[in-house]
C-alpha cells in the first residue's frame, strides 16, 4: 500500500482561500496583500509554514482561475486537503482579506458566499465572523 499524498498542505488551503478572495474582482490590492503576509506571519497556524511558499500558491489560484471549472477545482482541492476543523478559520482569514481594503465588492462577496457554501458554514457562525472582521477593519 502506497501512502497517498496531498498536492496542498492545510496552510496552503489557507493561503489559497486568502489569495483566491484577493484575485477574485481581478484586482489584486496592497492591502489584502498585507494582509496576506500579516496573517502568514503572524498566525500560530503559520508557525511552520514556508513563507516563500506563497508566490507558488499564487500562480497556481491565477492558473485555476484562467480554466472554465478552475473555482471547483480549486474548492476540490480545499476539500481533499483541509481538514473540517479548518473550515471557520478559512472563512475567517478570507473575510479579512476581503475587508482589508475597507470595500466589499461583488466578486469577493459572490467568492465568500462561495466559500461559505463549499465549507458548510453556519449562517450564525458565519455572520459573527463577517462581523468580526467588519470591526477588525474599520477605519475613520
């Protein structure tokens, strides 16, 4: 029997999630790319995980977005590689993301319903984490 390995490590879903929200209205802002490096550099899910890593991650997000199914298969990719106790978390640090830049736009909310569906977040649970990250990224 051969061990099974996974093209993702659970920091990569994460990391994918984030990027993918960032690309998702096809403009790429300095602030959610802060806030990519913040959370990658600062989160104890993190610890461990190859900083470099992320340009790789990013290049694969853009080449799943250029093909038809490419968000499937990228949610495939989270669901085959991200374990369930993950899934508040991701959704967590892609609402972060979306709100960086202190606007929700429309692709990123479609990508965010997207992810709460995908994931099985609860509409409860999910509302307290849009609202947490609406508090965490107000300005004046």
């Amino acid at each position: 029997m051969t061990e099974e390995t996974h093209p993702l490590s659970p920091q990569d879903c994460l990391v994918a999630l984030m990027i993918a929200v960032s690309m998702s209205d096809e403009n790429v802002r300095t602030s959610e790319l802060v806030k990519i490096d913040s959370a990658v550099n600062m989160l104890p899910i993190f610890a461990d995980f190859d900083t470099d890593h992320v340009r790789s991650l990013a290049s694969l997000v853009a080449d799943l977005f250029e093909q038809e199914d490419g968000l499937d298969a990228l949610f495939g990719l989270i669901r085959d590689n991200l374990p369930e106790r993950f899934f508040e978390t991701a959704y967590a640090l892609a609402c972060d993301v979306a709100a960086a830049d202190g606007t929700l736009r429309e692709a990123e909310l479609r990508l965010l319903e997207e992810i709460r569906y995908e994931l099985d977040i609860d509409r409860l649970h999910a509302a307290a984490i849009e609202r947490g990250a609406r508090a965490r990224h107000i300005s004046l």
